[in-house]
C-alpha cells in the first residue's frame, strides 16, 4: 500500500512541476522546450528529484536557467 502511494506522489509532483514550468519566464528554458520525465520523492516528503528533458538550446544553458528559477519552482511547488 506504501508503494502505491508513493507512486501517486511522485506523479503528482512531476505533473505539477510540468504546469509550474510553463510558467517560468527564463528565455535559457522557455525556448528549450524542456519537459519534465519523472519526480523521485524521499520517503520522508523532505527531498524531491525532478528528471527532466529539452529539446533546444545547449544543456549547460538549461541547466543554469532551472538552477537560477530553482527559488521559484520550488516556492510554487510548496504552495
């Protein structure tokens, strides 16, 4: 039964980042059609990891603009 909560979890976080991230107004993400694969959540709800993927732009590029928005998606995300 944990399990499946669990998966539950993950997939919400994952669609909910997915609806977040469209949001963003960073050019370095907003053009780089990044999409979000798969959320891994800890078992304690603490710590969340976000897979995601892009299909423009330079990975270095993209990997700054979500680590410079990364205040504001998780900000988002709490709420």
């Amino acid at each position: 039964m944990a399990k499946y909560r669990r998966v539950r979890i993950n997939d919400e976080v994952r669609d909910e980042m997915a609806v977040i991230l469209r949001t963003v107004k960073d050019p370095r993400i907003r053009d780089a059609f990044v999409s979000i694969t798969s959320a891994g959540v800890s078992l304690d709800l603490k710590y969340a990891r976000i897979y995601y993927s892009h299909l423009q732009g330079d990975p270095r590029e993209v990997a700054n603009g979500l680590k410079s928005s990364a205040g504001y998606l998780r900000t988002m995300l709490a709420k």
